[in-house]
C-alpha cells in the first residue's frame, strides 16, 4: 500500500527545502548549493510489518556514503498527541504514537500533527547545512582623542 509520502512531506511537515524529491517513501534533498552532502528522510519501521514510530534523517555523502543518522520519534514530538488523546492511548498501548499503513482509506498517518517534527528536522539541517556566511563591511576603528601636550594620563 502507499504511504502516500509525497502529501506527508508537502502538508504534514511542510520543510522550508528548496531541492528535494519524494521518491518511494523517502525524501531526497540538497539543502545547501554546490555541497556534496544530502538529505534523506524516510519513515522508521518498527518490529511490525507497515509499522512506523517516527522518521529517520540521514546526511549522505557520495563517497563516504552515511555520515550521520538520527532517529526521530513520534511519541518524543507529539505527532500523534491529539489523535491518541482522542482514542483514549497513553504510552505503553499498543498503537500509541504510530502509524500502521493496513488500510487504504487515505493516509494512514491521518490527525498528524508535525510542528515538533518540523522544529528538530529544521535544527537539524542547519546543523549539517549552515547558511553561507554573510560578508559585512568591515567596522570602521573608532577615532581616540589626540593627547594634548603637556597633560598627564588620568588615573583613578
């Protein structure tokens, strides 16, 4: 069944990404220009088959393949908050904050809420992908007052 990846990624999380594809489930991205590494983002599987608690970053370089990884959980950015509160889960049930795609009536991930998600992953990127800098005019030295002749330095 589809995940339907593409709308979680455009409307769930909605990344301030310039370049990026959705392809299969994952996200694909080059954050920063004329930089070799890249991001992908795709959903974490539990020990269920179409199971997912949460979404897994990677920061990839061609060459040298995964540079770093990190694992980011629902139930730790309230994804799913509303919707287990709804249905009455707390943690340690079963279904609390995961995604199971078993049906296909829309999005399995439906009621997600992905503010947290979105916070981390943004930290996250300008971690790996800092802005360029900004080049600012050098600061002007500040002018110090001629000694008059004579006069002696005060000291207090």
């Amino acid at each position: 069944m589809p995940l339907h990846a593409q709308q979680f990624f455009d409307d769930i999380l909605e990344l301030p990404l310039n370049q990026y594809a959705v392809v299969g489930d994952a996200l694909y991205a080059a954050p920063q220009p004329h930089s070799p590494l890249r991001l992908r983002i795709d959903f974490a599987p539990t020990i269920r088959s179409d199971e997912y608690n949460g979404l897994r970053l990677r920061v990839i370089h061609p060459e040298q393949g995964e540079v770093d990884t990190v694992l980011l959980r629902f139930s730790e950015h309230g994804t799913f908050e509303r919707r287990d509160a709804a249905r009455a889960r707390v943690p340690g049930m079963d279904g609390y904050a995961v995604f199971r795609d078993w049906h296909s009536s829309g999005p399995a991930w439906d009621g997600a809420d992905g503010t947290g998600l979105r916070t981390v992953i943004e930290q996250y990127v300008h971690l790996w992908f800092p802005p360029p800098a900004v080049s600012r005019p050098s600061a002007r030295p500040v002018a110090q007052p001629a000694p008059t002749p004579g006069a002696s330095p005060r000291t207090r």
